[in-house]
C-alpha cells in the first residue's frame, strides 16, 4: 500500500510532466517562497502550500504543481495540511452533491 506522500509526490510528478517556461516557473518558486515564508512553523507553511495547490478558486497549474511537489518533501509536517484541505474537499463535495439532487 501506497503512503500518502507516496501519492502526492506520483501526482506532483505526472503533473508536473510538460515542463514550464523559465518565467513560469520563476513565478511559481516566487509564489511558493511566499508562501512559506508566511508561516511561522512547519504546519502553518504546509497549509499555505495546500491553498495554493488545491485553491477554491480558479487553480493556475504550474504554481499548483510546484506547491505539490514542496508539499511532498514536508514529510509528517505535511500531514496535517493534507488531512484538512481532504476534509474540506470532502464537505465541498457533499454540498455539490445535494445540491445537484434537488
């Protein structure tokens, strides 16, 4: 059986398989180093990543695939992070899915 990280990194590597512009990926490095430097600790910066990589909006791939592959290197850190954002997923998928049987 797969760990989750296994997963995470497998999907950050099949994302990540075009690659992208230097421009683009400077912007997504830019994007990522901001990220982690919002957080104080560990967990906090894990969390800042999930957003970037599963955002509630609209997703811009490299900087979702860039964050994905930092996420994979955070090890237990990144745990917490991912457990929440699944639950959240997880609820947003509940709403859709009672809202498409009315």
């Amino acid at each position: 059986m797969l760990s989750a990280l296994a997963l995470l990194a497998r999907g950050a590597a099949a994302a990540g398989t075009a690659s992208p512009s230097d421009a683009d990926a400077a912007r997504a490095d830019k994007a990522v180093g901001e990220a982690l430097s919002r957080g104080a600790d560990p967990v906090t910066q894990a969390r800042n990543l999930c957003e970037l990589a599963w955002p509630n909006g609209t997703r811009d791939e490299v900087i979702a695939a860039r964050a994905r592959r930092e996420l994979a290197d955070f090890g237990g850190h990144g745990m917490v992070a991912l457990r929440d954002a699944l639950n959240e997923a997880k609820a947003d998928l509940s709403a859709i899915q009672a809202e498409a049987k009315k």
